[in-house]
C-alpha cells in the first residue's frame, strides 16, 4: 500500500496544500466536550473513594489526566489505520482475506468485501491535483484561454481512497471513514476529490464520469460497515470559499500563535 502524501505540487512543481489541511480550517467542537470526558474517566479510573493519596500522587494523576484524550486518540487511530491500509490494500488488489492474520482484521475485511459486492473497483490512492485559474474551469484549456492563462494560487492536492463503478454503471469516488462518526466536513472532503483531476492521466476520463461519492463507515464495536450516499457535485460551489479563508487564515495565523 502506497503512503499517503504529505507534500502536494502543480504541474508548475509549487506546494500546493492537501485537502485535509484546507478543510480543518472548521472547528471541531464535538472534540471539546470529548477530552472533557476522557479527563474525567482517567481520574476516576486511578482515584478511588476508600483509598487515601499523598500530594505528590495527586500531581501525577493530575498531570497525567491533561494526555488522556491525546493517547486514547492515538490508541483508536492506530487501530483505524490498520483497516484503513487492509482496505486500500483490497481495492488495489495486494492482498486477501486468506492473508491476513489477526481475526477481527480479517473479519473486518471479510465483511467490507460483502458491503461491496458487486462493486467494480477502477483504481485505489489516487493522487488528484486541482489547478485554480481565472476562468473557474480548472483546466488551462476552455473557450475563454486569455482567462484560464491567468493561474490563481488557490489549488490543492489529495489522496482519494478509491475509484468504483456500481452495478448499476454509476461511477462514484469512495473514502473509508472509521472514526465514530461521520462529519459534515467528509461531504466537502470528497467534493475536493472529485474537483480535482488524478496525476494519472489516464484516469482522467472516467474521473470525469464521477457523480458520487460512497461513504464506507466501520462500526469498530460490531466490526461491520455502512454506506453513505454523498452528493459531491452540490458541494463543489463551496470549495473556492473555504480555499480562500485557508489562505486568510494562514496569512494571520502567526499573529494569533
């Protein structure tokens, strides 16, 4: 499985930002209240009603509740990177149930394969580029070429997990979530993805036959999976504005560090 990248260019070789990084200008609030409670389930985990504490153990208990989000983060985001690679994995055709080892990945495989039966898979990590010029169209070739001459520094570049076409003929874009839940924010995320064009040319035909995108959600408590329909073509008229608060953003961020 090929590694996400972590540095995206144009064709004119400059950094562009990734996707990811573009969208996490919105705030998270939900994350507020949720290292609230894993604070307070650490203390009570190590601080017991009948028992009595030095002051030093106290500041220990203390000390250590302040990372208890960020390891319990870490803890379930490692397990969601493991199926996260067995599925692109799959879909790039490098590995099989037989293959893997730990019962409750394979099963987790075994069940992904099922919620997708039928699907054809087209391709897998594709790395898309969006190129902004004047004239809105994206590409530096369009009945207006003294407009799309003008290149904007307003592109971006992302990994997509999957390209597939249903049995009903639909080509949709497809991105593995196995966080709790599932978040405004994947709507714009795949929109992204669809509005930008793969580095493979020679995907660039059916890209453009994109007309949604597929959800695929793992339940980590039932090892099971769902499917969400998303529209990505509503979203797309949004994308240039959260584009350009990025660049706001980044331009006074060091004011506010």
């Amino acid at each position: 499985m090929a590694k996400k990248r972590n540095v995206y260019k144009d064709s004119f070789d400059e950094k562009v930002p990734g996707v990811t990084t573009v969208i996490n200008i919105l705030a998270k609030p939900a994350l507020i209240p949720w290292a609230a409670k894993m604070t307070s389930e650490y203390v009570a985990e190590y601080w017991k009603p009948e028992e009595t504490y030095t002051r030093e153990q106290i500041e220990v208990v203390l000390e250590d509740a302040k990372g208890a989000h960020r390891r319990k983060k870490t803890d379930a985001g490692d397990f969601g990177s493991d199926i996260h690679a067995l599925v692109e994995s799959y879909i790039g055709g490098q590995i099989t149930p037989e293959q893997v080892m730990d019962k409750d990945q394979r099963r987790a495989l075994e069940n992904f394969i099922k919620e997708t039966e039928g699907w054809e898979w087209l391709a897998a990590e594709i790395v898309v580029i969006h190129e902004a010029y004047a004239c809105g169209c994206g590409t530096p070739s369009c009945s207006d070429p003294i407009k799309c001459e003008k290149r904007l520094n307003r592109g971006y570049g992302g990994t997509a997990d999957g390209l597939a076409r249903l049995p009903n003929g639909m080509i949709v874009i497809s991105d593995t979530k196995t966080s709790k839940g599932v978040y405004p924010e994947v709507d714009l995320q795949v929109a992204m993805y669809a509005n930008a064009l793969p580095i493979d040319k020679e995907l660039h035909g059916v890209w453009l036959d994109i007309q949604e995108a597929r959800i695929l959600h793992f339940d980590k408590e039932r090892i099971t999976w769902e499917t969400l329909e998303r529209d990505v073509k509503s979203q797309i008229p949004f994308i240039p504005h959260f584009r350009e608060v990025y660049e706001w953003k980044k331009q006074f961020a060091s004011t506010w560090s």
